[in-house]
C-alpha cells in the first residue's frame, strides 16, 4: 500500500510541474517558471523516496532527498521574492 502512496505522490508532482510548465509557455510568466522547476525536483524528491524506501532499503538517500528538496523549496521561494519587486 505505501508503494502506491509513493507512486501516486511522484505522479501528481509530475502532473503539477507539467501544468505549469504549459501555462508558463502560454502566458511568459515568471512565477510559474519557478513554481514549475520547483515541482521538478519535488517530482525528483518523491521517485528517490520510492527508489529509498521500496527498490532499495538499505541503501540511505535521506540526504540527497532532503538536498534536493531544500534547493527545489529554494528556487520557489527566489521566484515569490523576485517576482515581488
């Protein structure tokens, strides 16, 4: 069950970065550039969680995960402050 809760995670991240990636293409707003390349490396995130906790268990990607995450967090929030101005 929690493999498909992982997948299911991976695929609506896919699905959330693809959608701003179009409306980005349509519309040349800059925030959904940032929103975007942010929920790809969530996406990237949520596969290594998969790829940690069910093809591979003992081997430890709990820090590449978390680095991930934090740069993919950090491009959105450079997005929300740079389009601020």
């Amino acid at each position: 069950m929690a493999e498909t809760v992982y997948v299911l995670g991976a695929l609506s991240s896919l699905l959330c970065a693809v959608l701003l990636g179009r409306q980005f293409l349509a519309s040349r707003n800059k925030l959904l550039l940032w929103s975007s390349l942010c929920f790809v490396g969530l996406t990237i995130t949520n596969i290594l969680v998969f790829i940690d906790l069910v093809l591979v268990p003992d081997l430890d990607l709990h820090t590449l995960r978390w680095c991930i995450t934090a740069a993919a967090l950090s491009l959105l929030v450079y997005g929300l402050i740079w389009e601020s101005r």
